[in-house]
C-alpha cells in the first residue's frame, strides 16, 4: 500500500511539473523589465522577421484599433510591405517619424521598436511621463513609425538570397559586391544603400559604383521605392516637428543643424532629451558633410526639422540578441519622451 501511495505521489508530482512546464512555455511575456509590455512581440524571438513584424502590426490593428491605424507607403522590389503605423490621434496638430531597420543587418532596432510602440498601447491610459497620460500626449502629437524601412534587405541579413522571391533580383544579387557574409549585408534587394539615396548633397561621396551590399547611392537620388515610401510620408505631414532615425552601432546620437539661428536650438533639444533618455554620446554633424544622401542630411539641410540617427549597440552587426533587452531598456522611452517636447504645457 505504501509503495503505491509513493507511485501516486511520484506520478501527481510529475504530472503537476509537466502541466506547470507546459503553461511556462505556452504563456506569453506579459510583463518586461518589471512591467507589462503585452504579449504581441515576442521578444524572445531571435530572428524577428518581415512575416513575424507584419503578423504583430496586423495584431496591435485588432487589439487597439481605437489607437493605431496601419497603412502600407509602398512595396519594395521583392514586393514587400514598407509598413507605416500611426498611433494616437489622426487629427493632432504636430506629428513625428520614428523608424528602424533602413540599413538591412541592424534589424535588431525593428523589434526593439515594435515593442517600444506595444509597451504604449498596454499602457496607453495609464502610463505617464511628465504629468501627461501616454493618451494624453498622442493626442496632441501623432506618432507615425515605419518599423522596417528596409524589408528585402532585413530578409537577406536574416536567411540570405535564397529567400528573395524575384528570380531576376536573385540572379543580380550573386554577382554584386559583398563585404563579409549576407548576414553583413546593409543595403536593399537592388544593392543600394537607402541611406545614400536621399536627395541631399546625393553622391557626394562614391563609395561605390556600382550595386553592392552597402555604400552604393543608386543611380539617381531618390530611385528606390523605399526611399520614396520615406519621402512620401513626410511631405504629407502638416507640422512635423522631430524625425528620430534608429542605427546600430556605436551607443551614438548624431545630430545637426543649418546656421546658429532658432533651428539649431531646436535640434540640440531633441538630442539633448535622447541623450538624457539613453546616456548615448551626442555628435554633431552640422560642420560635416557626411556620406551624401543620407536621411539627416536630408533633415538638417533641406526640411531644417530636428532629426537624431541613434546608433545603438556596440558590437559587430547583426547585433546579438542578448543586447536587445539592455537596448530596449535605454530606448523603450524615446517616442514618448520626443513626443512631450512638443506639447503645451501643462497647467
Ligand atoms: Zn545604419
């Protein structure tokens, strides 16, 4: 009798451990670095993809449809989605840009963002930074985040050529100019680096003449879809007030300005409070001409708006997933916090 009351117990235990085990695994992360994040981004996920951002962008639509809206500014040559998502009101009177993932291996900055943004809409009635409600200050101020401004080449970063639909661009992308592995790769599926494709001091600096995996301008500025999607997006906002560019790597802020008039002063406020927010290393690029047809160029030269291009991380890209939780920590803040500088104030 004894011995069958240990084999019950025995069994009971191991039963209640599997069931136990089976819910750890099964339950999502509800709650990150000791609050809730929700459970939409895996943050666990090693590899975040195209198909894993846009099966979460469709989610955040269902689950808080009164916050986001999603529209799509375009598709790429390999005819992915270049998403753009809009949370808080559609109506404000401000607005900002927020977007990762132009360079192709820095990928890590797309999750690091899809959950930054998830973290508001968990928390949208209730979390607050400087007396204001998360509601509060998208009510005034529209967020509009292009999480992954450069699909193909997060893909090729992720799982190679190999995973590129058009066999054309395939074909083209064996014979082009690589610098290490494709997991190194920064460019688009047509081998042009996006962030030397604006129509800013565009091609001022070759270093690359034809497609390549990075440094390549393209033909002409402006000539890829996704550097239009970008460009179609900001002619269309009424008052946009700050852009804020994620990069790795380097634990940097650049940022710039024309002249020493009101706009300088504007631009070191914004990278100031980003400053504040991650502790990373301001570098001013106002005297500098930079690559040419770069995004800040763009920003700080043409649309005299305050841009910042934080580079987070500091090791080799693509950065390793043991860094995300320490980068979300620093940045998971920075919507809100660039957001508030355009408020009113409050009484
Ligand atoms: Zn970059």
């Amino acid at each position: 009798m004894k011995q069958i009351n240990t084999k019950i117990k025995q069994t009971l235990v191991f039963l209640i451990t599997l069931a136990l085990l089976l819910t750890m695994t099964a339950a999502p992360v509800t709650s990150f670095a000791g609050e809730k994040t929700g459970n939409i981004v895996n943050i666990k996920d090693k590899k975040y993809s195209y198909s894993d951002m846009e099966t979460d962008l469709k989610q955040f639509v269902k689950t808080y449809p009164d916050i986001v809206a999603l529209e799509s500014l375009g598709k790429t040559a390999d005819k992915r989605k270049i998403y753009c998502l809009r949370m808080g009101n559609p109506k404000a009177k401000k607005q900002i840009i927020v977007q990762a993932g132009i360079h192709a291996r820095e990928w890590l900055n797309c999750q690091m963002l899809m959950k930054s943004v998830e973290r508001y809409l968990v928390n949208y009635k209730t979390g607050k930074y400087n007396k204001m409600t998360y509601e509060e200050i998208f009510d005034q101020v529209t967020v509009y985040v292009i999480p992954m401004v450069n699909p193909d080449g997060v893909t090729i970063s992720q799982y190679g050529i190999n995973k590129i639909k058009n066999k054309t661009l395939r074909k083209k992308l064996k014979k082009m100019k690589r610098y290490g592995s494709y997991k190194r790769w920064k460019a688009n599926a047509r081998g042009v680096d996006l962030n030397r494709n604006f129509p800013a001091s565009w091609g001022r600096k070759k270093a690359e003449k034809k497609p390549a995996s990075q440094g390549y301008p393209g033909k002409k500025a402006k000539s890829e879809k996704e550097t239009q999607a970008v460009l179609k997006l900001i002619k269309r906002m009424s008052n946009l007030k700050a852009c804020v560019n994620f990069h790795s790597r380097g634990e940097l802020i650049y940022w710039g300005a024309v002249g020493n008039g009101t706009a300088r002063k504007n631009a070191y406020k914004l990278a100031k409070t980003i400053k504040k927010t991650n502790g990373y290393k301001l570098v001013d690029e106002s005297k500098t001409y930079g690559a040419g047809g770069d995004l800040e160029r763009y920003f700080i030269a043409k649309k005299k708006i305050p841009y910042v291009c934080v580079e987070t991380g500091k090791e080799n890209c693509p950065l390793k997933h043991k860094s995300f939780s320490g980068i979300y920590k620093k940045n998971k803040t920075v919507i809100e916090k660039t957001a508030r500088l355009y408020c009113k104030p409050k009484k």
